[in-house]
C-alpha cells in the first residue's frame, strides 16, 4: 500500500514540482494536498496518513502536536528552512521535526540584492510612471554603491553569497555573526564588527541571520536610534527579526532612508494569499505599504526553479527516510535547537 502524505498550505506550483518529483525519484507517494493551514482545527484532515508536510505560516504549536500524535503522525516534514513555527518542545518525544536547511541560498541572496536595487533606483516605481505614459524623473534619483558601506548580519550561507555579491558592486563590506568566519573574511575582505559599529557606519543593512532569542527583533528603536539618518533595512530572514512599530517610526520621522522587505511580522494571514478584492485589517501592513520609500514582497526570495526543486527533492528524501527507519539528517533537536542533531551516535533525536 502507498504511503500517504498530507500536504498543507499548497499552491498550484507546489503540486507541480512535488508530483513530478514524486514520480521521478521513485517514491510514489499518495499526497493528499490541502489549501487550508495547518492548524489545530484542520489537523484532522491528516487523519489516516503516514507523514504530514508543513510550510512558513503553518501553526505547529502543542496542539497540533497534540492532536496529529493521536492521529499516530509520526513525522512532519517542513518545506522550508525556518523552523520558528513549531513548537520543539511539545514535539519533543512525540514527532520527529525534519527541514529543508538549505535549498538555494543564491535564491535568497540575489532577491536580496535585487531589492536593494529597485528601492536605490526606484525602478518599479519609474516603471508605474511609463506604463501611465509619465516620462518624468523628478523624485527618481539614487546614489552609487560603489565605495558604500553594507552591513551583513549573518554570515551563513546566505549571507556570504550576499558579501560576494555587494563586493561586485566595489562596495565596502562589514559583518556581524556570533561565530565569525576568519578564513571568510581573509578571502573577501569583509571586517567583522560589532553590532553597534555596523550600526553606526553602514549605509545598507541586510539581515541574513536565522529568528532565535538572540536576534528577536534584532532591529528595534535602539539599533535604528544608532544608525545613518539615510540608512537602507533589507530583510529576507524572518518578520521579527523587526519591530515593525518602531520602523514605522523611524519612516515617519525620516531617520531611515528606505527599506526593503521580503518577510513581516504577522506575515502569516496574508503573504502567498490574494486579498486584492478584500479588506486588510493589518493596520501596520497597511502603512508600511502607503511609504513610497519602502518596497515590500510576498516572501518570494527563495522562489525560483532550482530552489523549489531543491526542496521538493530534500522534503521527499526526509520523508522517505522516516519511513525507511533511517537516520534523519535534517531532524530538528529540540535539545540541541539545531540540525543537524549533536546526538548523531543515538542515531535519532529520541
């Protein structure tokens, strides 16, 4: 009999690359795909199955633990990176907990690069203006990267594709990562800094760091208080490593020049959603999207061919591991908070 796997929050692109693959790589899998999240309410429609599929805005909190435990779901297989979704603790003993660590960090960076682009050169908003037959320029003007400051924080894998990147440029490139790469930097040039210098001297500020304790709204008042009145935020990690209100602030009184955002806060309700015939109750997202100056996407950055191929093809394999009682390269360690697991001689996170 075929194994089954619920799928949830799936879109037509998630079917395609997901059922091709399926079939390529020889797992043939019955994959009950849902549109609904996954949530306390909808667990239930994983009742019958071997393995549940989750992405970013899914709810995987206790009770959905609770609940997919007693449908005997032993597996839930993340499509994406992130793991700051699920409740670690409550799975613990309970559900393995796999992810995608890595699909295409060029993915991400290039978007991230490509966002700094279009705020500096205001293309999309030169676009607007031809497509209306407008030719006009006034308001359009931006500056040289060349020989400007960017402030990486986060160097993984991502954030140093972002380095070599915004070196291209001629850029000047300064870093902060708890763990710096010293061999990284004598290849590139990049000078790891302390928060408050990258702060204080950057003209762009990227965010390539993973949501922890540590980084939980990384960028509040008192970070902005310290940087460049002119200052470009970019953010492809994850909504809360902002303080959404106090950027709203900082926009409003000018002590930020622009920013460019691929994830929010309270993303969840409506990213990879169409509310363009609704009503937004967000009062936050909505004035972030009146600023002229800030460029905001639907947590795209990792949407491109090769990346959603990369995830499909990891989350199958994970799955496929469960199954086969195997070693899970990608499980998630509560104890650890980290995968790969350190307990690695245990074979299993428990």
């Amino acid at each position: 009999m075929k194994k089954k796997i619920a799928f949830y929050d799936t879109k037509p692109y998630d079917i395609e690359v997901f059922d091709t693959l399926n079939k390529n790589l020889g797992f043939n899998y019955s994959i009950s795909y849902f549109r609904e999240h996954l949530t306390a309410d909808t667990a239930i429609l994983s009742r019958g199955h071997n393995a549940v599929c989750a992405f970013v805005n899914d709810s995987v909190d206790s009770k959905v633990i609770e609940k997919l435990s007693q449908y005997k779901i032993g597996l839930i297989a993340l499509r994406s990176a992130g793991y700051n979704n699920v409740d670690l603790k409550a799975a613990y003993g309970n559900i393995h907990i796999v992810r995608v660590p890595e699909y295409s960090p060029h993915a991400v960076a290039e978007h991230a690069a490509a966002l700094i682009l279009s705020l500096n050169r205001k293309t999309h908003r030169a676009s607007y203006r031809t497509k209306d037959r407008n030719f006009n320029i006034n308001g359009l003007m931006g500056f040289d990267l060349y020989k400007k400051t960017a402030g990486i924080i986060g160097t993984g894998k991502i954030g140093k594709i972002m380095i070599e990147i915004l070196k291209g440029f001629g850029m000047e490139l300064i870093a902060f990562d708890p763990h710096p790469d010293s061999v990284f930097a004598g290849e590139t040039g990049v000078k790891y800094a302390s928060l408050d210098e990258l702060f204080k001297k950057s003209d762009i500020i990227s965010l390539h760091c993973p949501l922890n304790r540590q980084t939980f709204q990384i960028i509040n008042a008192e970070s902005i208080s310290k940087m460049k009145p002119d200052v470009m935020i970019i953010n492809t990690g994850r909504g809360k490593l902002i303080d959404t209100k106090a950027l709203i602030d900082a926009l409003k009184e000018k002590r930020i020049g622009s920013a460019g955002l691929d994830v929010y806060e309270e993303e969840s309700e409506y990213f990879f959603e169409d509310f363009s015939n609704q009503i937004i109750s967000d009062d936050m997202l909505l004035r972030l999207l009146t600023f002229p100056n800030v460029l905001i996407t639907s947590h795209q950055g990792f949407f491109t061919r090769e990346a959603m191929q990369n995830i499909a093809d990891t989350t199958l394999r994970n799955i496929g591991d469960y199954l086969a009682g195997k070693k899970l390269v990608n499980e998630v360690c509560y104890r650890c908070e980290d995968t790969p697991c350190r307990r690695e001689k245990e074979g299993k996170c428990f």
